[in-house]
C-alpha cells in the first residue's frame, strides 16, 4: 500500500483520540490520502474533517488533533468515572 494512503493503523490512532473526547466515529471524517499539511475542521453540521498529513508520523499529528480539538471546546473524558457512574 502507498505510503500517501491512511490504513488502519492510522485510523486506530486517530479514533484513540477521538474516542477519548467522546467524539462518536460517525461524526468523523478522515480523507483516505495523506496531504500536506495535513488538517482539522469542524463542518457546520458538527462532523469533524481530518486530513492527515502525509510527512512525520501519525503519532505526532494525534498530538496536534488533541490539542485542536481541545481547542474547539472539546474535553478528554474520564472512562473509569464513567463506570464508577453506572
């Protein structure tokens, strides 16, 4: 598989983080090419767009995901809280 392509390893880092701000997978959308430089947007309808990039790694751009997605007003949540509730 080209590198320009995002394969599932990439997808299971991307949905780490976004699993973990209780964004749910059908509210994300993630461009099947890598590009530079790479982004995030939040469309009107709420879906959040992410084109990752096709230069460093994967890793270093959830690191940038997390911080603009904080940056839109979403918050990392608690998964043990979570079950201490139930």
């Amino acid at each position: 598989m080209p590198d320009g392509i995002i394969n599932m390893t990439d997808m299971g880092i991307i949905f780490s983080v976004t699993d973990a701000m209780g964004i749910h997978r059908e509210s994300v959308s993630v461009e099947l090419t890598k590009e530079d430089p790479g982004s995030i947007n939040r469309a009107d309808g709420g879906k959040i767009e992410i084109t990752i990039p096709e230069t460093g790694t994967v890793e270093e751009f959830a690191k940038l995901l997390l911080a603009e997605l904080e940056g839109m007003g979403y918050e990392s949540k608690d998964l043990d809280d979570e079950d201490d509730e139930e």
